[in-house]
C-alpha cells in the first residue's frame, strides 16, 4: 500500500519565498521549502495496481498552461486553527483540472472527494497555537500575492514520519504550452 496524493509543486524561488516566512508562531510546524504545494486531489493509501491505474488516467489529462494567483492567508479549523495557509485565488482552469483529476480518480474505484476543493498551500501544522500570534502573522505578512505557474501537476508518494510527512514526486504529468 502507498499513500497518495496529486498535486502542484511551487518553483524552488516561491517555496523559498513562502518557507522564508517561518516563525513567530509558538504551537506551529512549519513545512520545508521542499514540501510545499496545492493539493488537487488527496488519494491515500491504495495499492500498486490502483496507483498504476491513476498513473495511466493522469497521463490522458491534458489542457492549457495557465498562471494563478497565490492571495492572502488563512487558517483551518475554526476558534482552534489546525494549519495555516497561503490561499490561491479561485481560477476557471484550475477548477476544470481539479475536476478531471477527481474524475480520474473516480475511474479507478476511488471514492469521491466529499470536502469541497479549497486550493491552497499548507505552510504549518498548528497544535494550540496564540490566535493573537497567528493574527499577528497574518498582519505582519499582509498583503501576499505571487503568481504560480501551472504547467502540468504531480502525482506524490506520501512518507509518514515522526517529523511530519515527506513528500516524493512519482510521476509528473505536463500541460500544453
């Protein structure tokens, strides 16, 4: 069984930019640069024939290159926020892709998505953080924008750790330029 899930990874300068802002925030675990992305499709754990199938549907998903907009934070979780986010701002083409990797994954057995798709990129994992720290964080860093090209997306392995989990890119799958 392998953990899955598909994804837009961020280049290396904006994950740099956006693992710059760690810190400030007691309670927080900050993701690495390397580790940072848009989740399109959380898969879990599956086995190797179901991965191989997605892999096969993923590879028939073509479309457009197009650029959105990284805006703003936010958080998770309500009074006790769970993860704090930098948001993308709602974009046509990246909904029509989300909905043909969900239909992908639909294909191959899954089960449909029951959260709505919210994209974003996870910064930190909070555990009792201040909620007058993370305002702060969010004032101080206020506003945030950066463009973030999509020009394909990506099919990551899932590696569970005490230290949090580690992504791995198994497949890459290339939109038309």
């Amino acid at each position: 069984m392998i953990r899955l899930f598909v994804g837009l990874a961020l280049p290396a300068d904006l994950a740099a930019r956006l693992a710059a802002l760690a810190g400030g925030i007691p309670g927080a675990r900050w993701l690495a640069a390397r580790n940072l992305h848009v989740t399109l499709r959380f898969i879990g754990e599956v086995d190797e024939g179901v991965a191989e199938d997605l892999h096969q549907r993923l590879h028939d998903i073509h479309g457009p290159a197009f650029d959105v907009r990284l805006d703003g934070f936010g958080t998770f979780g309500g009074r006790k926020p769970r993860a704090l986010w930098a948001g993308v701002a709602a974009h046509p083409e990246l909904d029509s892709l989300q909905s043909r990797i969900e239909q992908a994954a639909r294909d191959v057995g899954l089960e449909a998505e029951s959260r709505k798709f919210t994209p974003h990129v996870t910064l930190a994992w909070l555990k009792a953080a201040p909620p007058e720290r993370i305002a702060a964080f969010v004032a101080h860093h206020s506003p945030f924008t950066a463009l973030l090209p999509v020009t394909g997306f990506t099919l990551y392995r899932s590696h569970l750790g005490g230290e949090g989990a580690e992504y791995e890119a198994l497949a890459e799958y290339f939109l038309d330029h």
